[in-house]
C-alpha cells in the first residue's frame, strides 16, 4: 500500500498525465495488488461526496448562465478596480465567509465562474486567483458548527464523550483569525509565489465585443425605435396585414410592451417578432433601416420617435439578454451561398435568426439583395439556442466565437436567474436543515436548474469537469486502503507514544502535523474519524481536556493545501487554473506553516488543557 501511495504522490508530482488517469491506475493497483476486493476499489463512484460535486458543478452552469455570476464578476470588478491584490482579498474574504453557511463545494462551484471572468477583466491569469478562493472556502468552513464535516465529526465525538459540546459560532474564534490570516498571507505573500499559468478559458466580454461590431459595421447607423401612437394606423393589427420589409424596406427587430398583461398571454416584451406579431397602443418597436425609410414609415403611420442611448448601450440593454443574443458569422470559400443572388434577411429568416449588418472587405455593406462573396460577415441575432445550431452550417457559414461563452457574459437577470438562485437557496436550507443528505439535497437542486431550462439539457453534461469528479472517486479507495491496512493508526500511536509523554502542546503540535498529512492524500471526514479515537484515549491518558485535541485535528483537517486531492475544492480550481501538483505545494505550504504556529499558540489559550 505504501508503494503504490508514494508512486502515486510521485506520478502527481511530476505532473506528465492527468490526474485522473493517475488516480485510476491507483485505484486499480490497490485492486490487482489484493489490498481491496472489488466493492471497496470502486467504492469511490457510488460515494455521495462525488454525486455532490457533480450536481454542484451543474448548480454552479445555472448561476453562471442566467446571469448571476456575470453580475457577481462585474460587482467584484467594481470593488476591486484594477488592483489585482484587492480582488485577492476580496474573494478569499468572500469565498470564506460564504463556506461558513454553504459547503466548501458549493462556495467554489458558485464563485468560480465569476472569479475567472474578473481575473481577466482585470489583467491578470485566473491561476493568479484560484487557488485563494479554494484556501479560503477551507479556512471559512471553520466559522460556524456547520461549516464542514470535520466539525460535526469532533463535536459528536466530544459529546459522546460527556462533554457539553461545541456551540455553532464557537468554531469562529480560531476560525476567524485563521481567515483574516489567510486573507493577509495572498494579499501580501501568497501573491507573489501564485503562478501565472496561461489558460484557454478567458470569457468572453461582451460590451468590448458590441463595441468591436459598431465600429466594424455601423449597426447604429439604421437603427430606431418607435412608439405606436394611439392614432396610428398599426394599432390593433398585424404584421402580416403591413408587409413592411418589402414595401418600406425595414425590419422589426423587437418589440416592448409598455402595458403588457401576463394574463392574457401580453409579455412584457416581444424578442423575435414574427407576422402574426399583433400590435398595441404605446408597443415600442425597434426597426432596422436607412434614415430616408424611416421617415416615411413614421410620417405614414403616425409614430413617434424614442430618445436614443448611446449606441453601445442601446445595443447592450435592448438586443441581448439570457433570451436571445448577437453573434457574428463569415461565409466559407466552398459555401454554397457564393456566387448566388439572394436577399439576406429571408436567408437567415429561415433559422428564426435575424439579420442586423452585413460586410464586406470590412466596410459595411447595406444592400438586401447581394450576390454573395466568400469572405463576407454578418451580424445575426437570434435565441442563444437558435445561434448554436447555425454551426450545423459549418461548409457554408462559421459561426465566430463562442455564443455560449457570450451568454454567461450577460448580467441582466430573468425569472430564470431567479429560479437558479431559488435552487441554489432550496440546497442551502435541505443542508442546513438536514432535511435529506446531501448528495440528495444537490440532485434535487440540479433537476430544478435542468427541467427548468436554466441549463439545457444537452449541455448539463459538458458543464461538469470530469477530471475533476473521476479523481476524487478514484481516490476515495486510497483512504479506505490507509485505514484498512493498519498504515495510518500505526503511525498515530507511534507518534502519540513519542509526544504525548512530554507536555499537551507538543502533543497539539504532533496531532496538527499527522493529521495534516492525511488531509493531503485522503478525504478530511475520513482523516477526522481516524484521529478522533486516538485523540480520545490519548487526553484521557493524560488526564486532560478532549476539547483543544479535537479543535486542533478539525483545523488541521482542512488545511490541505500541499496537494491537489486533499479536497473537493482544491481539485476544482486545478483545470480552471492551469495548475500543477508543485504549485500547491509551493503556495500552501507557507499557509500551512502559519496555521500550525497560530493554532499552537490561540487553541490552549481559548480552550485551556
């Protein structure tokens, strides 16, 4: 067990493949090497932490794709400006306090899609920020009875042993100063030890993309909206009774209801409006066409013109939100289109998506009716859904881009950010109430976001990082060999049998130590149920209080910051971050030097031996 455990360390170390790939072939050694029968090797996937994680990682696409997490980037943007030490302390702050109420799993699966789009904003690569909001979801857990297991674990312990048991926010004395620890080593240290890993996952921004297509196309140029007066002759018909594209040669964009009724099916805004499009007093229309159209239109069916926004903003607040959205599409060389005459609109009409600007050679081309060349760009609009299958065209059309990435890009919220939010909320009381387990709790959250539609479901799969999820599960045998082997108790008694006879701090010091380097290799709730025996018998032995033995193995449990499967947290920030098994090691191990010298020095004074 011990060689395939020190050849597995060396293998993540090293770094050449996968974790997950390294984790399996552990877990298979643990198999053919007879330490492990066959349920026990493959106990890691029907391990509810996985189930969890998994269905966490589909919470977090909901949050990410309705909105919250492009508000929640823009707002931490905001509070940070461009200081890059500022945005440390603001998410290590953030992510600690956080995971004081909701899993260290949830607090990251929520802040991660938001901290990677601020990283960028602000100049700098996400692995200059993960890595923080991982240590600190651990170190916030220690603020509250509920924060993570390893608190429950010791204070059952410790009532099962007679004593009265540990208050909820009693955790927070050393919990506390251990965060604002953490929060002023990555503001100060931490910073500057944290690599800059170059990644590929840098989002998309979307107002710095609207800016681009103004520019290039002067989408601004023709386009309007107008009110439907009381005594227009629009009011109260259809579009198809007006055949306004091939008579006044102009396109309704979108429409806005100023006196929408839900009951009677009147939405407050129309965003693909089509010929059965029916048309009330006050409906703000927004129409794409030249000046001179315009005009006539306006002067022939009484309407009046809206004030403009800035262009950009026009764009932004009336064009795209989670509904629909705008990207940009390049004819191929071998696409049928070229050398064919045809009018755009009933071209891209045909895929429910509409046309907003065309060029060609990089000038704006203003013509319905073209013959088209290879090489020539569009600005379309469309549902988000509508624009992803346009790829299907990929020998006529290149859709540029990501238009899934764009979307979690836009921070304007809808019923279903609140649905998602609502989700996120229900899994929080089901935890906090134990209402049911918890892998149940976040399945139950994750089909709301699915069946919903905050996540569709042909992405919900996509969404989970099974590197990270195959990992753990192939890890989790590792922590049943250590403890079915003798290896780990052998250990502890050895050490207890060396320190525990000196004086109770060196005993603090040796329980910090062998329990931290557990936390490294083996799941923190499993370290904590080895320890929390041995630690009993040992402050009965020496006749002294269990309560400074217990809080100490709770706070060394949760420092695994030398490696990436210590936990949850730490192998979810891996691939985001681009980062290696030694850039752990190297950021951590400062951290955790500073963790022991605090709880050594505040754990006797607050809970005296």
């Amino acid at each position: 067990m011990l060689i395939i455990l020190t050849i597995t360390i060396a293998l993540f170390v090293w770094g050449k493949y996968s974790p997950d790939v390294v984790a399996l072939v552990s877990m298979l050694s643990l198999f053919l090497c007879g330490i492990l029968n066959l349920n026990e090797t493959l106990s890691g996937f029907s391990n509810s932490t996985v189930i969890m994680i998994a269905s966490l990682f589909i919470i977090g696409e909901g949050l990410s794709q309705t909105g919250w997490t492009a508000l929640a980037g823009k707002k931490l943007i905001t509070l940070a400006g461009k200081s890059i030490p500022k945005l440390l302390v603001i998410i290590t702050l953030g992510s600690g306090v956080l995971s004081g109420f909701v899993s260290n799993t949830g607090t990251v699966a929520t802040l991660l899609p938001a901290t990677i789009s601020s990283a960028w904003s602000i100049g700098t690569m996400p692995s200059k920020i993960l890595i923080p909001v991982a240590f600190g979801s651990n170190t916030g857990g220690l603020l509250t009875l509920t924060g993570t297991p390893p608190n429950i674990i010791a204070n059952n312990a410790l009532i099962e042993a007679g004593y009265d048991g540990f208050s909820f926010f009693e955790f927070s004395l050393i919990g506390l100063p251990l965060l604002i620890i953490a929060i002023l080593y990555f503001r100060y240290i931490g910073f500057k030890l944290l690599p800059k890993n170059k990644t590929n996952n840098k989002p998309i921004n979307i107002d710095a993309t609207l800016h681009e297509w103004i520019e290039a196309y002067k989408i601004d140029n023709d386009y309007y909206r107008l009110r439907i007066r009381s005594v227009s002759p629009l009011l109260n018909t259809k579009l198809c009774d007006w055949d306004l594209e091939n008579t006044y040669k102009v396109h309704v964009i979108r429409l806005k209801r100023r006196h929408p009724n839900r009951l009677k099916g009147m939405q407050p805004y129309i965003e693909m409006p089509n010929q059965e499009t029916l048309l009330k007093y006050h409906d703000i229309i927004t129409i794409k066409g030249n000046t001179e159209d315009i005009n006539k239109l306006m002067i022939t069916f009484r309407l009046g013109l809206m004030a403009k926004e800035t262009a950009e903003n026009e764009l932004r607040n009336n064009l795209i939100n989670q509904e629909v959205g705008m990207s940009e599409v390049i004819v191929t060389p071998k696409s049928f289109l070229v050398g064919r005459e045809i009018k755009l609109h009933e071209y891209f009409n045909r895929y429910d998506i509409q046309l907003l600007a065309a060029s060609r050679h990089q000038k704006p081309y203003l013509e319905d009716v073209i013959t088209v060349n290879a090489g020539d760009s569009f600005i379309v609009r469309g549902a988000w859904n509508k624009i992803e299958k346009l790829k299907n065209q990929h020998k006529n059309i290149v859709v540029v881009g990501r238009p899934e990435e764009m979307l979690k890009d836009v921070d304007n919220l809808t019923p279903k950010s609140y649905v998602a939010l609502g989700a996120l909320l229900l899994m929080i009381l089901m935890l906090v109430f134990k209402i049911v387990p918890g892998a149940i709790a976040s399945l139950i959250s994750a089909g709301i976001v699915l069946f919903t539609g905050c996540v569709p479901f042909s992405k919900a799969y996509k969404t989970i990082s099974w590197t990270s999820v195959i990992m753990i599960a192939a890890m989790i045998p590792m922590g049943v060999a250590i403890q079915k082997t003798g290896t780990a108790e052998m250990i502890s008694n050895s050490l207890i049998d060396i320190l525990g006879k000196n004086n109770p701090t060196l005993l603090l010091v040796g329980i910090f130590l062998l329990t931290t380097t557990f936390s490294q290799f083996i799941n923190n709730s499993a370290t904590t149920v080895l320890m929390v025996p041995i630690v009993l018998l040992a402050s009965t032995t020496l006749q002294i209080s269990p309560e400074p033995l217990l809080i100490t193995i709770a706070i060394s449990a949760s420092t695994a910051f030398l490696t990436p499967i210590g936990t949850t947290t730490n192998a979810m920030v891996m691939s985001s971050g681009g980062y290696k098994f030694v850039d752990y090691l190297k950021v951590g191990f400062p951290l955790l030097v500073l963790f022991l010298i605090t709880t050594i020095i505040l754990v006797p004074i607050i809970w005296p031996f």
